[in-house]
C-alpha cells in the first residue's frame, strides 16, 4: 500500500511539474532573404492541447505549402525533479517575390483553453542575386576563390575629426563561399591612435545583406574605436587575413574521393587585403586656460561629507566627471582648498565603458583635507573645460562652492581620521608631545633583579630556537612548491590528453560549442602547464617568444598558432559539420604529441 501510494505522490509531483510551465506561442524567419528564395514560416506553442489556430494574411510572398502540424515531447528528470517539454509547430513554407520590408501580424491560437496570440515577425527581401554562379562557385574543377566570392571591409564612422575625437573602425566579413578559418591574421599598428578593441559578443551573427548587386553572408569580425592623437592626415594601413575555404570538389573518380578521407570538398587559401584609409584630422580650436584636455560631451556634479566640522576632522570633495568622449585621457580638475587645510593626493575611480562612441560612463575623484585651525572658510567651484565636438566649441562647466565653518576641538583628545571613504590606514595627531607621568617608581632591591638570572636568558634562547625552526620549515615549503611546478609540468601532457578525451566525447554528442571550448582549453592549458606560466600572461603576441626560450622549432609553433586560430574561428564559422570538427580534434592531438617531445627543460 504504502509503494502505491509512493508512485501517485511521483506521478503528481511530474504531473504538476509539467503543468506548472507557463505556455508559450512565438512565431520565427529569417531577417532577410533575397527575391526567389524559399523559406520557412513557423509558429510554435509550448502545449499539445491546442485548437483554432489561424495564420494571419501572408501578403508579399508566395505560400508554397503550408501549414504542416508537428508535435514534440521530451521529458528529463535532474536531481530527482521531472521536466517535461511539449509542443506543436505550424510550418509555412514561402517564396519571396517582391523587394522590401515586410512585417508579417501574430498569429492566434487556443491554448490550453486560453486565446494567445503570437509575436509578429519582419522580413527584409533583398533583389536577387545579379552573379550568374550559385554560391560563388565556378566552372567544374575549379578551385579559385574570386575577390566577389570573398572579400573584407574596413569601414571608419567618421574621416574628417578633431585631434582625441573617438572613430570607429569596423571589419566585415562578406562571403559567397564556405569559409572554415583565419590561419593568420595581421592588423595595422593604428600609428598615431590611441586604439581600443570594442567586445563584441562570443556568437557572431551572420545575416544576409545585398552589396553591390550580390548577396552576402555577413558578420562583423572585429571593431576598434580609435582616438587620434597628432593632427594632419593619418592613414590606417592595410590588415591582411589568410583564409582557409572549403570548395566542393567536382571530380567523380571514386579511388581520390577514398583518399581524400570520402570527403569532396578541398581546402583553398587565399589571402585577403583591406583597402587603406586616410582620416584628416584637425588640431583644437586655440586651448583656453585651463583645458582639461577632454573631447567629447561631458557633465560635472560635485558633493561634500559635510560643511560643519571640527578642526582635525576630515573634509571630502567628490568631483563626477560624467559622458562620452576620451575619458580615460580627461585631466582631473583641481579643487582649491584654503591655504590653513592639510592637503592629501586626490583618490580617482574611473567607471566607464567602451562604446562605439568612445567612452562612457563617469569619472569619480575624491580630494581630502583637514582643517588645522577654527574659523570660517570658503572653497570655490571648481571649473571644468573640454571641447564639445556637437557645438565645435569649447564649453566650461562649474561644481557648487562651499562654505566650511570649522569649530576648535575638545582638549587634546586623540584625534582620528580615515583615509577619503576608507576606514583605513588611520593616523594619529596631537601626540608629538607626551605627558610626564607623575606616579612615583616602585625599586626593586639589590639581588631580586631579573637581569642575569635563568630565565632571563630563556628569554633569548627561545625566540632565537622558533626562528631557527621556522626558517627551515620556511625553506621546506619553497622547496614543496618548486616540486609542485615540475609535478605540473610533468602532467601538462596527461592533463591535455584528457580534456582531449573530454572533446571526443562532446564531438561524438555532437554538441559544437562545448566541444570548441574543450579543444581550446586543451591547447592553452598544455602551454601554460608545460611552460609554468599562469595562462593570464599567455597570448597569441608573446606564445611564439615563449615557446622559442624552450627550443620550439618555428614550424611546430606556427602549426600551434594555426591550431588555435582554426579552432577560434570555427566556433563562430556560419556553416560547420562533423568533419570540421573532427580536422580541428585530430589537428590538436597531433599538435600536443609534437610539443611533448620538442619542448626542453
């Protein structure tokens, strides 16, 4: 009985469990197509229990079939808790026939009891590609990749700048062929910039895009915003990009496609060039006195702890230098404290991101004093002067100025400060003179004194014993922790070997970006243990110096560099397969079995 009721009490638990998930009805399409494209149409609600569902009016396009019903259902049970996913999908499949932007209303559903109605969806239909190949491929047997098939932008926002205003520069990726990876990638040395890298997220988003006539799968591969820094005309050399492109292979003889592991695609190289750009950029406006060096579009705020105080009491200024522009090169403005105040260096938080548009976010400085004498004192605003680049003028912004009365404090009490908003690094005042004490001295007669006796030199023996043990125990544990880095670097290539596994298993699975992230932690983590620096310091600059020190051969450190960048690229690659995968895990095992025997210690 009890058994039975155990498996009702699971089967209720599930039951709530699946029916406690909230219902969901979303509609999906692509963003673009090009004229004459199929494409699919889909709705999907997250319950079986569904009725009169109804498609909104599809105007623009063709429906070619539709709508077809699927259902799923899957079920897992993690940490004793039952999941359950249930839903049905509408397919349309249409056809683009007209140029344009069109935006497609939800469509309605009844679910569960409940009338939903889904989220709309817009399409972009771009013309239809003018090249008179598909896929940018050309005649039988040709592997050649034409610069129409494949081709990189370096695009600027901006040509015609003030010295320090911000500039973006993006690199594009257009592409009409398969490309699998970057083997080498060499960007300009932005001379007369001051250059900052934009993050961008970890999964690129391809999308089709119409340029001059064809269409693209495009990304964006890397973004820069750029300050410059001396005037005149500053060009951005070319960046140069050595591509790896998969290109089907149009033979038919059974035996090559055998040796080429039944494959018949072919790698082609090719190297890729940007066209150079040339900024003009003009010097400031003559500087007015007290030019805080800033280009941008800025605001200032100020606060104060407090304007009532007691002579060796702390007084803090926060100055917020706050917009977009070239914050981190903005000079911090200077607060004129009274000539009687004790002045300490200013404390500055610098709290901004890079945008686009440079940096944003606020500068944060905060400036101590403390007043040594009563009275009453003044401390003026404090002036700030950047160039505004919308105006083309110079603007000078004021903080609010303060009135401090300062009480005498009470005797000579031990006074106290903190170091700004910190109550740290405290500092005693007042105690340059001490009081004589005025009890009388309690003598101790000849012979009771505790000089000479045994356990007076106790006194000295001891300290003298726990320095002796502690120093070797001292020296015991350096030489434990220089046991540890060789113990390490003895596993780098057991530890390797392992993650490798782990990437086999992931490949097996199927499971892409997990298998990418394993296969790079395997390459990195074998350097970084078998050379003993923390994988923090390692980069793709400063890898091939440091694997040379070891006695690397050049050939092998460039087939690791290739390793990386292969495996980096492919991640984000807009088309990839299991045999993809599978060249970059054998390409690593074989990297890491090369370095075992080459690296010397």
């Amino acid at each position: 009985m009890k058994r039975i009721i155990s498996l009702w009490a699971m089967l209720l638990m599930a039951c709530l469990t699946i029916w406690a998930d909230e219902v969901t009805f979303t509609a999906s399409a692509p963003d673009a197509v090009a004229v004459g494209d199929q494409f699919r149409l889909s709705y999907t609600v997250t319950t079986q229990k569904v009725r009169d569902f109804r498609a909104p009016s599809i105007k623009g396009f063709d429906v070619l079939m539709g709508p077809s019903r699927s259902e799923q259902t899957s079920m897992q049970m993690i940490n004793g808790k039952t999941t359950s996913t249930q839903s049905i999908t509408f397919t349309y499949i249409l056809m683009a026939t007209t140029e344009g932007t069109f935006t497609l209303p939800g469509a309605t559903v009844t679910a569960d009891g409940n009338q939903m109605v889904s989220n709309s969806v817009t399409i972009k239909v771009l013309p239809a590609d003018k090249s008179s190949g598909s896929n940018g491929t050309t005649a039988a047997g040709n592997t050649s990749i034409s610069k129409n098939n494949l081709f990189i932008t370096a695009t600027v926002n901006k040509t015609n700048v003030y010295e320090q205003e911000a500039i973006l520069l993006t690199y594009k990726i257009y592409t009409q062929v398969d490309l699998r990876a970057f083997d080498n990638v060499k960007l300009p040395d932005f001379k007369g910039f001051h250059s900052q890298e934009v993050e961008l997220p970890a999964n690129r988003h391809w999308g089709l895009e119409h340029y001059k006539g064809r269409n693209y799968q495009t990304t964006i591969y890397r973004q820069f915003v750029l300050f410059p820094q001396q005037t005149g005309k500053l060009t951005i050399d070319a960046a140069r990009f050595d591509a790896s492109i998969a290109v089907a292979n149009q033979t038919i003889d059974p035996f090559e496609a055998f040796f080429n592991g039944g494959s018949n695609m072919t790698e082609v190289k090719k190297s890729l060039f940007t066209p150079v750009q040339t900024i003009e950029v003009k010097a400031l406006p003559d500087k007015p006195a007290g030019f805080s060096g800033g280009v941008g579009d800025f605001s200032l705020s100020s606060s104060i702890n407090s304007t009532n105080v007691k002579t060796n009491d702390a007084i803090t200024v926060k100055l917020v230098v706050s917009g977009t522009g070239n914050l981190k090169l903005v000079a911090d403005p200077e607060v004129k404290f009274p000539e009687d105040f004790e002045i300490y260096d200013p404390k500055s938080d610098n709290k901004f991101r890079l945008t686009t548009e440079g940096l944003s976010g606020s500068k944060v400085i905060e400036y101590l004093a403390i007043p040594r004498n009563a009275g009453d004192y003044k401390i003026p605003p404090v002036e700030f002067t950047y160039f505004d680049i919308k105006s083309k003028t110079y603007k000078t912004l004021k903080s609010e100025g303060y009135n401090i009365h300062v009480e005498k404090g009470e005797g000579n009490a031990t006074q106290t400060i903190a170091n700004f908003t910190n109550k740290e690094e405290l500092k005693v005042l007042n105690e340059d003179i001490r009081f004589i004490k005025q009890n009388p001295v309690k003598l101790i007669p000849r012979g009771e004194f505790f000089f000479g006796t045994f356990g007076y030199i106790l006194c000295y023996l001891i300290p003298v014993l726990i320095f002796i043990i502690l120093f070797i125990i001292y020296r015991k544990q350096i030489a434990a922790n220089a046991n540890l880095a060789r113990v390490r670097t003895r596993k780098a290539n057991k530890v390797a070997v392992k993650r490798l596994k782990m990437a086999g298993k992931l490949l097996s699975d199927n499971k892409k970006d997990e298998f990418y992230d394993e296969v790079l932690k395997a390459l990195w983590g074998y350097v970084s243990d078998k050379l003993n620096i923390p994988t923090s310091q390692l980069s793709k600059d400063n890898i091939e110096e440091e694997l040379r020190s070891y006695g690397v051969a050049d050939n092998l450190i460039a087939e690791f560099l290739s390793a990386l960048n292969n495996c980096e690229f492919a991640r984000f690659a807009p088309s990839d397969n299991n045999q993809g995968m599978d060249k970059i895990y054998q390409a690593a095992l074989e990297v890491i079995s090369k370095m075992e025997n080459s690296i010397k210690h």
